[in-house]
C-alpha cells in the first residue's frame, strides 16, 4: 500500500502555477528543492535568487512555472492538504466507527502524515512548512480573490472530511464546519507555539497530550450543544 501511494501525483488547483512543476526535471527540481529551503530559510528569507543558485537554474527558469514565492507556497501547501486528504481516505477506509475516523483525524493533524514517503515531494518537509509557514498564505491583501479562485480548496477538503466525522458523532450537532476547522487551525498554531511560543501552551503540551486535548474540546463541545 505505501508504495503505491508513494508513487501518487496530487493534482493541485492548475491556477497556482504557469506550468506544471511535476511535468518536467527543473520543476520537480524547483518544488522539491524550493520546500526544502523554504523550510530552512523561512518564506521571509528565501528567494528564486537563492533557489536558482542552489538547483543551478536562472531565476528566470523559475519564474517560468511560479509567478512569485507566495504562489510557490501556496502550491506546497495545497499539495501538503491534499496528501493529508488522502492519507484519511486510505486510513479510515475499513473503518466504521466515526470514533475510531476521529482517531485518524487527530492523529494526521497531530503527527503529520501517516504515509510518508513520495516521488515528487517529501511529506515531512511540508509537514514542517505548515507548521512555520503555512498562515502566511491566509493573511494576506489577496486572500479573497485567492478564495475565489480556489487555492484553498484543498484544506477545505480536509476540513470536510472532519466535520463529516464530527456530524457522525453527534448528527444534531449545530457547527461541526467551525469546530472541525478550529482544530485543524488550532493542530498547527499548538504545534507552534510549542515549538517557538511556549509561554502560549501548557509545558505538558506534547504530541499525545496535544492530541487528547483536541479529542476532549471535540466530544466536549459536541455533547454541551445538546444542553
């Protein structure tokens, strides 16, 4: 099963790039090596300049398939929802019991991927862009028109995915949209602060406690609606 997944192509919104990166050497060069120096730099101080340095490309290679570093960035973490995605698709596909789905759920915000390997980008790189960089995309001048052209699409999708999940456990339940993407923000600003903020979160914050803290504010907050 890993291997097969290992080979999947995410089809990511075509409006994010002038020319497909997977469709040639220098773009899967462009997107693998942009994602990782993105990860090291930080989206501040990376530039085309220093990727094209790094890949042996000119800038103008680069600008042949990304209009900016903001659509670079918005390309990985496109991708990087989209394989979280399929990796719940795959992992709760035997599974019946919507607590059991909301384990998987939690589990992926959490840990990151449960699949980890791919042939054109490198899911534990981009787990780590989404923890750092990831919200610099939304808050933005551009967020709007962004919206309407679909480049979050793919986090919408997740998101769906868990409120479906939510909606199984507590069918009546009137805001399982807001509480599914109020984790899902939540699973990565958490994992920040512990990294970065710490005076933000609890010092006993880690992986499994974050993750029964999510578990907790989910069936809490579905059980006191009914009151």
């Amino acid at each position: 099963m890993e291997r097969i997944i290992a080979k999947t192509k995410i089809d990511v919104n075509k409006n994010l790039f002038l020319k497909d990166p997977i469709s040639s050497d220098i773009g899967c060069s462009i997107v693998k090596e942009g994602a990782k120096l993105i990860d090291e730099l930080g989206l501040e101080n990376f530039t085309f300049k220093k990727l094209s340095q790094k890949i042996d490309v000119s800038e103008a290679a680069i600008y042949r398939y990304f209009d900016n570093k903001h659509m670079l960035l918005l390309y990985l973490t496109g991708w990087y929802w989209a394989w979280l995605e399929i990796n719940f698709v795959y992992a709760t596909a035997n599974l019946a019991s919507a607590d059991a789905k909301l384990d998987v759920g939690l589990d992926l915000m959490v840990n990151g991927p449960i699949f980890k390997k791919n042939e054109f980008l490198d899911p534990v790189c981009l787990y780590k862009i989404i923890i750092n960089e990831s919200f610099k995309v939304y808050y933005t001048k551009s967020v709007d028109e962004e919206h309407k052209k679909g480049f979050f699409t793919d986090v919408y999708k997740f998101g769906d995915r868990i409120s479906e999940v939510i909606s199984e456990i507590s069918p009546s339940y009137q805001f399982p949209v807001t509480l599914a993407f109020t984790v899902v923000e939540s699973s990565i600003l958490q994992a920040f602060n512990v990294q970065h903020l710490p005076e933000m979160t609890d010092n006993v914050l880690n992986v499994q406690k974050r993750k029964e803290f999510f578990r907790q504010l989910i069936i809490n907050t579905v059980h006191n609606g009914h009151q």
